[in-house]
C-alpha cells in the first residue's frame, strides 16, 4: 500500500513537470511568434529605430549614399560619428511602422566641393569640377594680364547652384569687355581745294548734350527702387549707360512718359525696353527679367515697366539705364541724381 502511494506521488509529479513543460514552450512560442530580435540603432546618441539587424543598417544607410550621389557627382555623405547598436526584443508590428529611413536621413551629413573662380577677390563663377573653373581663369589671364584670377575651391554643406557653360562664356566676355583699354576718338582730316575741314564727334555730342539739358529741365523720376550705383557711364570702355545694382524682380519705373518703341530681346542688352519721349530723347532699361510692356504702348512717368534681372552680358542683377539723344548715348547720371 505505502508502495502505490510513492508511486503515484511520483506520477503526479511528473505529471506537473510534463504540463509545466508544455505551458513554458507554448508561452516562448507565443512570445517568440510576437516578438522579434531586434537591434536598436543610434547615432550621436539620438534614436533612429529598430532593425532586424545591423546588416539591415548598413543596407538603409547605403541606399540614403546612393540617393545623395545621385543628385551631384562631387558629394561627399557620411556620418560624423559611428552608430551604436543595443539588442532587444519588440513587438513585429513595430518594425514596419516605423520610418527609420526619415530619421537615418536627417543624421547624414554632406559636403559639396565647387571650384570658384575669383576675380580680383570677387566670385565671379562656380563649377563642380576643377577643371571647367581652371579653364575659364586661364582664358581671363590670357585675354587680361591685369586680372588677378584665381580658381578656389570651397567645400559647403549644402548643394548650390553652378554657373552654367552658356553663362561663363557670357560672363568671361563681359569681364573682358570691361577692361579693355579706352582709345581716343582720333578727328577725321579731309583736304578738299587746298581747305582742311576736322570733323570730330565733338559736335554731335554737344548737340546731343544741349538737347539733353532741354529734357533734364522738364524732370523726370529714379527708374528703380535701388540706389547703388555699380558702374557709372564709361566705367569701361564702351559703357554707355549707368549700372543701378538690385535684386532680381526689383521694379524698375519710366523715367518719362513716352512710348515704347522696343520691348524684348537684344544681344548684350538681354531683356530691354526702350522708351521715346519725343525731341530725339530715348531712354533705355536693360538686362531685365520680366517686360511689362510692348512696343506701341504709351507709358506715364514713374509707370513700372519691367522687372530688374541679369539676361544679356552681364555678370550679375542689375538695371542699365541709357539715355541716348539723336542716337548718341550720354550720360544719364545727373538726369536722375537727386530724384
């Protein structure tokens, strides 16, 4: 009797263990069912997200390098510092909620290397690649000795606009325009029956000089907002207006009333209006970005007409305002000085 009570005591306790053992591997099932081996990711000790594991990492991290690469040839991505990874368990659903791709972007750093060209320590063009800013500062030397022109490469951290080829070309020739040495207008001698009769431009710019005192005295209106001058009348040779520097969309006004006689494109002057206000006084306004005006149009004094922008040879915004009479530029400056 006491034999069979050993004997289903031990029983019983197998038993136990047998179901204790069964509800233990049904519960790991379940938590191992619910709840995936995970790896949680930082950098710089801020949270990225959960991965399945740190290969998984690397995988979105090599993918956000190839979409930053896709967009310049001359990035450089990468993380300041490397990432630190703890292991944990979580919950499936978790790993596909997440955006680990939004946060792991935000940590990436990039830096942009561009080449500047730099005139007389002004920036005057940007390039990705060395060698494009090398041989728009060798043209510069070679066409203008003078020029202290330098290629410098900068590197940044964010990606910035470079100067196209068409651009440069506009710009290198412009510069060159610039400083070009002044000639003096030599008289042209005639000999006619023993008599010498000198003609000179002297002449038609003093007529052309008197005529513009006639239209200064009846007034007129600053054809900007702006009020820096960036190149006064022959500043250069062969500048025949005066630069109003200014931001791109900055309105630009009649200076008289008048009418349009010219309102599009020009070369050299880009985007341009011309505006004639009778005796032989025609003004022009060049190198905008936008025309409000066609040619035929009557305008009033102070009316906008166009928008300031850098179309045609230029090297950056600007309005050129040209006051020609009789067809010969002169000096527009003391007509609008003061107003």
């Amino acid at each position: 009797m006491k034999k069979k009570s050993v004997l289903s005591t031990l029983g019983f306790i197998l038993f136990t263990i047998v179901v204790l053992v069964l509800i233990f591997s049904a519960v790991l099932v379940t938590i191992l069912n619910t709840y995936k081996p995970t790896v949680k990711a930082y950098v710089d000790d801020k949270f990225i997200g959960y991965f399945s594991s740190e290969q998984q990492f690397d995988d979105v991290y090599n993918s956000l390098v190839t979409e930053k690469k896709s967009t310049s040839s001359n990035v450089k991505v990468y993380l300041e510092n490397e990432p630190t990874f703890e292991t944990c368990y979580i919950k499936d659903s978790l790993l596909t909620k997440q955006n680990v791709y939004t946060n792991l972007r935000a940590e990436i750093k990039t830096e942009y290397t561009f080449y500047d060209v730099n005139v007389d320590g002004e920036n005057k063009m940007r390039f990705d690649t060395q060698d494009d800013a090398q041989k728009y500062a060798d043209n510069l030397k070679n066409e203008v000795a003078k020029l202290n022109v330098e290629v410098k490469e900068e590197k940044v951290a964010e990606q910035a606009e470079v100067t196209t080829i068409e651009r440069a070309d506009s710009i290198l020739k412009d510069i060159v325009d610039r400083n070009k040495p002044v000639e003096t207008p030599k008289a042209t001698v005639q000999t006619t029956n023993n008599y010498v009769n000198t003609t000179t431009t002297t002449t038609n710019q003093r007529a052309s000089q008197e005529l513009a005192n006639i239209a200064a005295a009846q007034g007129g209106v600053w054809p900007t907002v702006e009020r820096r001058i960036n190149c006064h009348y022959m500043g250069y040779a062969g500048h025949t207006g005066t630069d109003i520097g200014g931001a791109v969309g900055t309105p630009i006004y009649a200076y008289k009333s008048g009418v349009v006689i010219f309102a599009g494109w020009g070369s050299g002057y880009g985007l341009h209006v011309k505006i004639d206000h009778g005796n032989g006084i025609v003004t022009y306004y060049a190198h905008c970005s936008q025309l409000f005006v066609t040619a035929g149009q009557q305008v009033s004094q102070g009316e906008q007409i166009a928008k300031i922008g850098m179309t045609g040879y230029t090297t950056g915004p600007h309005l050129h305002f040209e006051i020609r009479v009789n067809g010969v530029p002169i000096n527009a400056y003391p007509y609008i000085a003061g107003k």
